[in-house]
C-alpha cells in the first residue's frame, strides 16, 4: 500500500475539517459565547489545520493509486475527521472521551444519535443542568455542521476542493456515495462532486430561508437544515423538532427531509428543467409509496389514541388531523433516516412502532444523503426473489432483474444480496453485543443496533425519541460509534480494514 | 477540453491515458463492451458509455453536444467514418477519424474526408509502415521522427560494435563539422539515461539520441552505421494489413523482398494484391526450418508483421539468433511496447498504435507547447515550447534557466535551426525542442509562460 498517498490524502481532508471548524469560533464570537469557549474553538481549529497542513508540505507521495489506497483512504478519512472533529466537544464542551468521539461519529454518519442531556457526566463531574440548550453556540453548530459536512460526505467535498486527488477519485467516490447503483454525471468525477455539493448547498438555503419565515432564529434555522438536508437529526433543543411546537416548521422539515433522502440526481435534473424526471425513476416511486402507505396505515393506528409530543404535551383522543401531522412527520423522518421527532413514538401502538424499525431497515434512496439498506437494493432483492421463485419450473432462464430499464448484470445483484445480508447480519451482531455489553433489555438493544448501523439516531425503550444514550457503558458507545461508521460507508469500505490481506502486498 | 474518444482498444486506452494526464481535459469513452470500460474506469478519471460508436443514442448518452473534439478510434472503418459524421451534426468542433486502409475515399472523384465532416484522417498502419521505411536503409537506426516545423529531425541509433565512433570522446567527433549541427541530446546506456557531455565516450552498445536538420541527421547515420556483408534481401513475416502495406512500399523503392506466411489462402490473397517480383514462402514464421529456407541468415532485414504480437516478437529474437542483419518487430499491446526496446536482441519495436497516439498528439496543443512523439526507448514525450517575451527564462543561459534534468535538444530562432548547448541564452520567439517527461514538461510550461498578475 501507498502509505504516504494515503497520509496525503487524509490530510487534506483533514484540512476542509479545519477550515470548516474555524467558522465554528466565528459563530462562538458573534453569538456572544464567553471568551474561554470562543478561544478554545478557535484552539481546535488552529490545531486542526496545522497539523493538517504540516503534514500535507512534509510527506511528499508518488505512485500509482489502486483499490487499497481508495478504500484506506476514505476509511481513515473518516475515522481522522472524527478525531480532529471532537476536539471542540472535547475542550469547549467538557465532554469525556468516549462521548465526544461518539458525537462527532454520530455527527459526520448523520446519524444524529446524542449522548447530550441533563444526565451526561462531564469530565469535571458536574452535568449540564438544562440538557443541550446549556452547551455555547459554537458546539452547537459545530455539532449541526459535522452533519452538514459529513451528509454530501466530506471525501466528496475533498474531491472537489482538491482536484489533485482525481488520481483515483472514481474509486473514492464510489466509496463514499451510497447506492448499488452509478449515474455518472460528468467525465470528471471532481466535477461531479461539485455539482452535488451545488445542489445540496442550494437546497440548504432554501430551507434555511423557509425556516427563518416561520419564525426560527437564522442560528436555529441554519442548525436543523443541517440536521435535515444530512438526514442528520441533531437538534438545538432537547424536545427535538417538537420543541418549537409549530406546524409549518414540521410541514418544511417533513419536505425537505423527504427531498434529502430521494437521489441529489433527480434534484440536479430537475433544477436543470425537467421536473418530472422524478417520477420516471423507479426508485423514487417505490420510496414515495412507501411514505405513503406507511403514513397513512400509521395515522390509521393512531386514530383515536393517544400522541405525546416530545415537549411533553399531551393530545388525547387523537384526530385525522393530528394523526397524519405526527405520522407522517416521523415516517419521513425515520425512512430518510433523518430522526428528527415530534412525537414520542416508542409510546404508540406496537404496529406504529414496528413498521417504523422496519422503514429503519430500508433506508433513503441511492444517490442521497439518507442511511439504511437504500430503496434500490430493497427493490432488486424483491425482484431478483421473484425470478428465483419462476426459476423453480423454468430451470433454464437466464436473470433479467432491471432497474430504470438497465438489466442489472448477475455479479451486481451478488454483491446487492451480500450487502443485504452482512447489513442483517451486521445489525444481530451489534444486537448481541450490546446485551453483552450491559444493556438489559431486547427492544433496546435490538433498535439501538439498527438506529446506528443504519444512521438513524433514536431507537425504541431506553434509546427512545426522548432519550439520550447518556446512560450506556463507554465499550457500548464505542461499539455503537464502530456501527455508525460501518452504515455510512455501506459496510464494505470498512470491512475491508479487517481482511489480513488488505495489509499484505 | 472536452474530448469523446470512440473505442476502448489498445489506441482507445493509451489515448484515454495519455489525455487524462491534463487536468484540464474531460474525456468520455464510449465502446460497446461495458467489460472493457469497467476495467477501464478503474485507473482513469473518465466517464464511460456503453453503446454503438456511431450510434445517435450512445452519442447522445456520452455529451457528443458538448464534446469538443471526437476520436473515432474503433476497429471498424465504417463506424469510424459514420461517427464523424454524427458527430458534426451535433456540432463537434474537431473530428479524429482512424481508418486500416483509404477504400473510402477518393480525392480524385471529389469525394475527400471533409465530406463526412472528418477533419483528420489518421492511418496508423501506413504511418506506422512510414516510420520502418525510415529505419530500414541503416542498420543502426532505431526510430526517426520529424519535426514539421522545421525540417528536423530527432533520430536514435545504436553504436554497433565496429561503428566509426567506438570509443570515441563526444568533444574528439571526427567529423567537426556535424558536431557543431546535430545536438547529442542523451544516451541510453545499461537501460539508464546518461545526458552527453564534452568528455562523454560513446560505447558499443550505447543508443544515442541526436537532433539535427533532416540532411545532417542523414550524414550522421551514413557515418555511424556499419556495413554488412548480408545480401540485399527483406524478409517480411506475416500477411496482416501492415505486412502488405509494408512489402508494397518496399516493392516500390526496388527492394528485394520475401514474405513468410502459413496460411495459403492469405498468401495467395496478398500476392494478387501486391503483384508480381516478390518471393511467397508458406510457412511457420516461428520454425527455424522455414526461416532457414526464406535464407534468414544471409538477409539484411527480418521484420515481423504477423497478426499476434507474441509470434513476431520470438520470430525476430529466433531470425537474430540464425543471423539476420537487423530485425524489427511490429506489435500492438502496450505492455510489449515498453518491453520490446528492452530486449538487446530486437533492433527496433514499432507499433501502429503508438505511432496513432503521436499523430493524435500532433493534432492536440496548447498555446505555448505542442507535444510530438512519444519515444519508446525513454518514454518521453517531445515537446516543442515557445519562448514568451516576459516569460522568466527570456534572456537567461539554458544551462540556468531550467532544472538540470531537462533535456533541449534543439532551439529554432529566426528560421534557424540550432543545437542547443547549454551556453546559449533564450530569446524571445526562441522555440525549444525539449525531451521530458509529462510531469517535467508541466513544470517547464510554467517556467516558459509570460506571468500574469491578474488572470485574464
């Protein structure tokens, strides 16, 4: 392996990770945190950058660049991004270790899983009193934008910042983008990477917009596009979305969480004059079904019963009304893999609850920045299982799965079917291993499990919408951070860290 | 730029290759094997369609309405041809055609390339014939390429054992009136590149590369080589495409030729289409008996034309072995292309492919850089570089004015053609003749543009 292409390479993004931190101390500064935080962020990035930027002038790399380097790179960029990316937790925000590292890993996999409320031990002892409202600005943001960052994937903003690393940015970008399937939009792929960030930066501002008109702060505003448009779910409060109460903001988020979560293709398309490319793709026909039914079977649930908000409100005898804002908020937000809330859904009826874990599974679309299994693999596993079953009496025929009308070849659909399967597997393990690990209770582990691998944020039981995971043991934060990772980079990229022969040769 | 490259074969790959390496180029590849392109797309930065070269659909698919240049490099003329055509209806502005032979067109009846909107039509076989014609006349010269803008040459030729210039010290060169014309420019010795001082000693065994206008390169050759006591005769192995243009060019220039092929039919094919003088010998190229009775030992030349590259590469090495004079291989994979040179028994490698990339890179140049050939023995690039009046090198000696590892070779001034020792100071208007690699070239366009403070 090309070890000092690879250091290169995880030090420039190392460097967008710095630059973007320095903003984190302007925020501190305008939003008047007292001058130790704003001095300590300001520290960080500092830190970030030289350290970066001295090793970028030092190591001096030449070669050729294969698939190892690809994979190592965006596998240790992302762990690197996460250990310069906790530092202002660390030292502005007076975290432990373990929870900081956690944080920042549940911030860049948008998942949007947080350890922050009034029951978290800091490292001097004390706890933080009022929860997350009581952390400065600046950590605030920094926590909102390492979702930012990380949703579009911060190796893909690297490609575009960086076009030195073109060398082999088809393999990076392939590494990082979710989704079985490529459209290629561009013949560079450093053009590519801008286009998306082009698009997700304008869909940014217009939420940030539309937000600010119902009456969010810009600073609020800015904090939950970052949670939306990464299908993040870090919230500046601790009641989550359902904090402000308001449902023109739940209606703009439930928009922009559904758009976050559909392919950033359709959008760029779109943008370009052709708006209903949408509904000629297959894939976003399925994901729009599936909200739909999902709402609509899940407000029929909820009929009658009772809803409690995550501010604590209490809606008894739930009406139509009520029962579709509320569902149809925390579909969109569970399949996007957002976790926003607006409602404490661990306390609705058992069909309710687990048709939302199921969505977990299914994830956005390819191309998006949503977490989970992706709606394609879902559809080819479906359609490769029915030309299963018609192969039992007609032996002979030869696979013809499509997608958008593309046949699928055979080695594709193996490698969609691997994936189902180590994904499943990989969500038994982490199951058992936090039962192992001290959490004592099925529903916990089990959704805990899924909410990291597949990037969700909260859970059922203890893990709930309206809890934190504060209370699970340092090994079991870690473990769940491990999960994080293995979902964003859609297993492979990480796994393939733990094969002995990737080292050799 | 954006450039659309048709086909994914050999050319399609080392074009794709070597046009990736700018930056600022954005390269589509279309070919109908998406294996192909898979494995394609692994190593470069390209974008790929799978479909017809000439197809209106896989065009479209591949951006032909922005594409500012087109290659249409498939194995298939017609597709080629076609392609071209498409392609300027969707407003391409430059179009490459590559065709194996000229059936399509005829200046004569009016009927040119233009006609299918073809603005170059590149014919590596007949190149690539052109280039052993240029070789074959002197034992000891490996390739020679000329420069058009000047009637210059830059040649490479191997010191044979009992060549003239054995031993000789570089400032001592006999003939005094060349040194002071041809430009030594390096030499390969060992497989290492040794740049040629005053004090330098030619060895046998040394291949030198010289520049010089096209009469003194000639001299020089004349003077060099060694003369052998073999017959005239040619021995050309194979009936593919480039072994009929071949024996029909030496035909022409009155040589005597002989030509190994097993298979009847093709040979008796051949025969009808070059005619009448030359000898047919039905035979495995590859067997010591049939080369013994084409009277290899006592020939001047043995080249192998066949269809596979792996057959010509062990006929030539097995014909050296029975004495032939010089032996020449033609191949077309990349990787035989840098290993060819590489084997001492083989005198020269030649590979229609490669030769397609040099006119391709003929074809493509920027304002202040025009690239020329790539030579195989160093794989290098020549380049040509015009010296800008507020570039900072202006007015510099050479030897100061570039990093040691560059190599001048030549200096055109006033329509003059200068070696370029390493005393001489740049003028502005000066072009240069320089051999390096892509990554030295890069840093050397830099160093020869006029600095701008604002970009305009």
């Amino acid at each position: 392996m090309n070890v000092r292409l690879v250091t290169r390479a995880v030090a420039a993004i190392v460097v967008v990770i710095g630059v973007a931190m320095v903003t984190a101390a302007g925020v501190a500064w305008g939003m008047g945190d007292s001058k130790l935080a704003v001095l300590r962020l300001g520290l960080c990035s500092l830190i970030t950058l030289l350290a970066s930027s001295l090793t970028l002038v030092w190591v001096r790399a030449k070669g050729d660049f294969r698939f190892r380097e690809g994979f190592a790179i965006v596998a240790l960029g992302w762990i690197f991004a996460s250990i310069f990316g906790a530092l202002p937790f660390f030292w502005a925000g007076g975290m432990c270790g373990y929870d900081v590292f956690f944080e920042t890993m549940s911030g860049f996999t948008t998942t949007g899983a947080s350890v922050l409320d009034n029951t978290l031990a800091l490292r001097d002892g004390g706890v933080l009193p009022r929860g997350i409202v009581d952390l400065p600005f600046g950590v605030l943001y920094w926590r909102s934008l390492t979702h930012w960052l990380g949703g579009m994937g911060i190796v893909v903003l690297s490609l575009a910042v960086f076009p030195s690393l073109g060398l082999g940015a088809h393999q990076l970008y392939l590494a990082e983008v979710p989704g079985p399937t490529e459209d290629q939009m561009t013949p560079r792929i450093a053009d590519s990477a801008k286009i998306l960030w082009g698009v997700y930066v304008l869909l940014s501002l217009a939420e940030t917009a539309l937000l600010m008109a119902g009456g969010m702060s810009l600073f609020d505003a800015w904090c939950h596009t970052c949670g939306t448009m990464a299908t993040g779910g870090f919230s500046t409060r601790q009641a989550s979305v359902g904090g402000f109460g308001s449902l023109y903001i739940d209606m703009v988020i439930t928009v922009f969480m559904f758009l976050a979560g559909s392919n950033f293709l359709l959008h760029f398309r779109a943008l370009r004059g052709k708006p209903l490319n949408y509904f000629n793709d297959e894939e976003f026909k399925f994901y729009f079904g599936v909200v739909v039914v999902a709402t609509l079977t899940i407000s029929c649930s909820l009929l009658g019963g009772g809803i409690v908000t995550t501010d604590g409100r209490v809606i008894e005898n739930a009406g139509v009304a009520d029962a579709l804002r509320y569902a149809v908020f925390q579909v969109v937000s569970i399949v996007t893999t957002t976790g926003f809330a607006t409602a404490d859904f661990n306390l609705w009826p058992a069909y309710a609850a687990l048709l939302l874990v199921l969505l977990m599974f299914v994830g956005g679309c390819a191309g998006s920045t949503g977490g989970g299994m992706k709606n394609a693999r879902v559809i080819l596993t479906l359609k490769y299982g029915v030309t299963q079953i018609k192969r039992c009496f007609f032996r002979r025929a030869i696979s013809n799965v499509r997608l958008n009308g593309a046949r699928i070849p055979e080695s594709a659909l193996h490698k969609v079917l691997a994936f189902v399967c180590l994904f499943v597997g990989l969500h038994v393990f982490f199951s058992l291993a936090l039962c192992a690990l001290g959490v004592d209770d099925i529903v916990t582990a089990a959704t805990a499990s899924i909410a990291a691998l597949g990037n969700i944020g909260p859970g059922l039981g203890g893990v709930g919408a309206t809890r934190s995971y504060a209370w699970m043991t340092p090994e079991a934060k870690i473990l769940l951070s491990v999960a994080m990772l293995l979902g964003r980079l859609e297993v492979y990229t990480v796994l393939v860290l733990f094969l002995p022969s990737f080292y050799k040769g | 730029m954006n450039i659309l490259i048709l086909g994914a074969g050999e050319l399609g790959k080392q074009l794709a290759w070597t046009l990736c390496d700018n930056r600022e180029n954005k390269v589509t590849v279309v070919d109908h094997s998406a294996a192909r392109l898979e494995r394609l797309r692994e190593r470069l930065d390209v974008m790929t369609v799978s479909g017809e070269a000439a197809s209106v659909q896989a065009l479209k698919n591949a951006g032909v309405d922005k594409a500012e240049l087109l290659l249409a490099v498939t194995g298939s003329d017609a597709s080629n041809v076609l392609a071209c055509r498409v392609g300027r209806h969707f407003g391409v502005k430059r179009t490459v055609c590559r065709v194996s032979k000229d059936h399509f067109f005829s200046e004569g009846d009016g009927f040119s390339p233009a006609e299918m909107a073809i603005d170059h039509l590149i014919h590596p076989l007949n190149d690539c014939v052109d280039q052993i014609i240029r070789v074959i006349r002197h034992q000891c010269a490996i390739e020679r390429f000329t420069l058009p803008s000047a009637k210059c040459e830059i040649c490479a030729f191997h010191v044979r054992p009992r060549s003239a210039i054995v031993n000789v010290r570089l400032a001592d060169f006999p003939e005094k009136t060349l040194l002071g014309r041809v430009r030594f420019s390096l030499v390969m010795r060992n497989r290492r590149l040794v740049m040629p001082g005053g004090e330098f000693v030619f060895k046998a065994g040394d291949e030198v590369y010289a520049a010089g206008t096209a009469q003194d390169i000639e001299t020089l050759l004349d003077y060099v080589d060694v003369k052998i006591k073999h017959n005239g005769t040619m021995i050309v192995a194979g009936a593919s495409p480039a072994a009929r243009e071949l024996v029909r060019r030496l035909k022409t220039d009155g040589q005597d030729v002989r030509v190994i092929e097993s298979d009847g039919d093709l040979a008796r094919e051949m025969m009808d289409e070059v005619g009448d003088g030359v000898m047919f010998i039905q035979g495995d190229a590859n067997e010591a008996d049939v080369l013994e009775d084409a009277g290899v030992d006592k020939c001047q030349t043995f080249i192998g034309a066949l269809a596979d590259d792996e057959s010509n590469i062990l006929g030539c090495l097995l014909a050296k072995n029975m004495g032939a004079g010089k032996v020449i291989a033609v191949t077309n994979k990349a990787e035989y292309v840098d290993i060819v040179p590489a084997m001492n028994a083989i005198d020269c490698g030649f590979s229609p492919r490669l030769v397609a990339v040099n006119s391709v890179l003929n074809l493509l140049s920027s304002e202040t850089v025009r690239v020329h050939a790539l030579l195989q023995r160093v794989q290098a690039y020549v380049y040509e570089f015009e010296v800008e009046a507020r570039s900072p090198v202006c007015g510099k000696k050479i030897v100061n004015a570039f990093p040691p590892s560059t190599i001048i070779s030549l200096l055109f001034r006033g329509g003059e053609t200068r070696p370029a020792t390493g005393d001489m100071v740049l003028e502005a208007g000066d072009t240069a003749v320089v051999i390096a690699r892509p990554a030295e070239a890069a840093r050397i366009e830099g160093l020869l543009r006029r600095k701008r403070i604002l970009p305009i």
